[in-house]
C-alpha cells in the first residue's frame, strides 16, 4: 500500500471500531496481526 491507502486504511479500522466490529488482541479492541491480515483483505476488496 502507498502513504495515501495506508492512511484510508487507518481510517477504515477506526469505522470498524466505531460501528463495533472490534478486535479481540485487548479491552481497546485493538486488532490481531490476523485479523488485521482479514481487514486488509476486506479494505482491498479481496
């Protein structure tokens, strides 16, 4: 990913946290390597 899509896709995590499809790495919600691996996929539309 270039400096723009890393940046849209940081922006994407944080709608997935807001709308409440949250991680399960801690209590913040913060998401696993694999489910950040799944986010990717879904962002890029893979």
């Amino acid at each position: 990913m270039d400096a723009e899509a890393e940046l849209e896709f940081r922006d994407y995590l944080h709608e997935c946290k807001e709308s409440g499809d949250r991680g399960t790495a801690n209590t913040r919600g913060d998401f696993t390597m694999d489910e950040l691996r799944e986010k990717a996929r879904e962002f890029l539309g893979e």
